[in-house]
C-alpha cells in the first residue's frame, strides 16, 4: 500500500489539521500533506503548516481578487498537487462544483453533529442547535461531500454525550476530541483501500 497524499483545506484554528499531522508523524498513518488550501490569511491552520515545512496556498476572497479567481487559484493548485484524497478540515468555504465533480467520492470533510441532524453552518452553529434542541447524544460526521452541503454519504461518527450544564464551550471541546480521532482513522481507511462505496452508502471493508 502507498502513502496516500492529502490536501487539506481549513479556515480556522487547525487542531483537525494538527491531529492529522499528529498521526502521521507517530506512524499510526502512512499518509503525506502536500498542501495546505485556506481562505484565511494567517489562520491557526496555516500557522501550523508552515511550522510543519507544508506547502500552503492562501486564497481568500480578497486577496484572489473576487470569487470567481478565487476558485480558480484554489482549483489550479489542488490539481496541481496530485492528491489522492482531500480533506475539509474546518473549512468554511462551499466548494465549486467543478472541484465536487473531478474529485468525486475523494472528497470528505467533518461536520461537528450526528448528521444528518443539525446539518449547515460552521462550528460553533451546529453544537450551539444541538443545546438549543435539547438532545442527549451529539458528536461528530465524516462523509463523502457532494454537491448537497452536509448531505452527502456518511463514513464514520462519534457521539458524545450532551450534560445539563454543558455549554457551547464545553460541548465543541467535547466533540473536537472526537473529531481528532475519527478524522485521521477514515483517512487511514482510505489509504488502506477499504472504503467501499455503493448505492449511495460507505461501507468500510474488513482487513484480512
Ligand atoms: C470543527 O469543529 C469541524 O468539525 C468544523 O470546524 C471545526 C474546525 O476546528 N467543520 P479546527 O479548525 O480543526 O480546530
């Protein structure tokens, strides 16, 4: 089995893109980082990228000079990269959907909910409605993206459970630890070839 290579794409502090990071450099994946995509100039993501000597392409709407050019830098550096998967690591950016379409099912970004309830929005929205909504169990959402947002097959979740006196705080802390672990392991499914996709549904193939 090869390494298998990333492009990850993040907006915010970065601790998803760190825990990838993380699970490299201990062995437990046998994957490459070979760009960072962001929208937000000097983002904690990016920061952690350029410590870690990986290769960051900041596009945000600014900068790039309106959306359309926007999407067009970001389009021309990830298939420049030649990655196998990439990963929506907290990014807060719609992808085009020419990007959708030629990286189909090699695509997967982590939403912080059981989808599909409290699908939409970036963090801290979803925890926020899972309090508001009064739920017992939350957790996080690996899937596949499609054009739907949030909607598309689901790969792995971890649910936590939601205390009485949780706030907004304390409950996306609570997932984010989830979040850390279940991002790299669905990685490692890809790079081990497991992920089996039919009918609309993942399925994660046994190893011999
Ligand atoms: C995470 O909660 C993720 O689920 C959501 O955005 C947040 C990103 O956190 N999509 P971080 O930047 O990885 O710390």
């Amino acid at each position: 089995m090869s390494t298998i290579r990333l492009t990850v794409l993040a907006s915010g502090n970065g601790s998803n893109f760190k825990a990838i990071l993380d699970a490299i450099e201990s062995d437990e994946l046998d994957a490459e980082i070979l760009l960072l995509v962001t929208n937000t100039a000097n983002c904690g993501a990016a920061q952690k990228a350029i410590k870690a000597h990986i290769p960051v392409c900041t596009c945000s709407l600014k900068s790039s000079g309106g959306r359309t050019r926007q999407f067009e830098i970001m389009s021309k550096a990830i298939t420049e990269s030649k990655s196998d998967l990439l990963v929506l690591a907290g990014f807060n950016l719609i992808l085009p959907t020419q990007i959708v379409t030629q990286f189909e099912n090699k695509i997967i970004n982590i939403h912080p909910s059981l989808l599909p309830s409290f699908s939409g929005g970036m963090s801290p929205q979803p925890q926020k409605a899972a309090l508001e909504g009064g739920v017992k169990v939350s957790g996080c959402t690996v899937h596949l993206v499609t054009e739907e947002l949030d909607a598309g097959p689901i790969i792995a979740q971890r649910a936590v459970a939601v205390h009485h006196c949780d706030t907004v705080d304390s409950l996306a802390n609570r997932i984010l630890k989830e979040e850390h672990i279940v991002l790299p392991q669905v990685i490692k499914w890809f790079s081990e070839g497991r992920v089996c996709i039919s009918d609309g549904r993942v399925s994660i193939r046994n190893t011999e």
